[in-house]
C-alpha cells in the first residue's frame, strides 16, 4: 500500500495537523487519517509527525507492506538515515514501529504528486484537535477534500 503524508500549521489556532490517505497499488482508496496537534507549528516537526501517522494508519487497516510518500525531503532523509536532529526522538519512535511491518519505505514526492494528502491536512486545520480516521468501502468521495 502507497501512503501520501502531508503536514500543515493552523495559525489562527497555534497548532498543526497532518494526514495520511492511504491507496493499495490499484490505487484504489482504502482510507485516510488526520491529526490536529495544539503547540507544534514546526513544519519539519508536523511532516515527521504525519509520517508517524502513516504508520498508525498502516496498523488501521492491517496493511503490512508500506510505502510511505512525503514532500519534505528533510523529513524522509532523517528517517532513511535514522537521524532526526531535533526530531531524533521521533525518528527513532518511527524506526522502533517499523520493525512491526514485513516490508516499509519512505520516499520523497514532490507536492505535485502528494496534493490528496496536502488537501487532506488543509481540511484537517478545520477539525478538532485529535486524531480523525475515515475507514470504510473504496470510495475516495468519502475522503474530504474540499477546502471552505
């Protein structure tokens, strides 16, 4: 399964949400999940934070051979190399989960190629702080993307 990430900073609420919308190799929908955070604004932090989430969703829906996509090179480099800087603590909790799936990868995309899941974190800054999950038949209407 393909999981496109994305992470945004809500201003008006001091805080970020990220998502992740997951697409078998058919690419047909199996489902999405957001996260809106209060406190973090920090784009790098929010974008390994929605990769995190890629994960979580993974475990969701019983995906066990992942390809997680981001548009933040600086996110995936941290993750491929087990880096993190100041996000160490995170790339190492990612690293520790990915020994749960037979098969895992983190690829950079451009944003060209990962607009569903940057619409996704768009509408996700409209939401409650938490995490929201949309679980249910192959239908990508189901999958909010329109952005008031």
């Amino acid at each position: 399964a393909k999981i496109n990430v994305d992470g945004a900073v809500v201003r008006t609420r001091r805080g970020g949400a990220v998502a992740a919308l997951c697409r078998d190799q058919d690419g047909q929908y199996l489902g999405s999940s957001a996260v809106v955070y209060y406190g973090i604004t920090d784009p790098l932090t929010l974008e390994t934070f929605a990769c995190r989430e890629a994960l979580a969703l993974a475990e969701d829906l019983g995906e066990q051979r992942i390809c997680v996509a981001s548009d933040c090179q600086e996110a995936v480099n941290d993750i491929n190399r087990g880096t993190g800087g100041p996000n160490a603590a995170l790339v190492h909790e990612i690293m520790n989960h990915c020994n749960s799936f037979i098969s895992y990868s983190f690829v950079f995309k451009r944003r060209n190629f990962n607009f569903e899941a940057h619409n996704l974190a768009k509408f996700a800054c409209n939401l409650d702080i938490g995490r929201h999950i949309w679980l249910g038949p192959h239908d990508p209407s189901l999958v909010p993307m329109t952005i008031a």
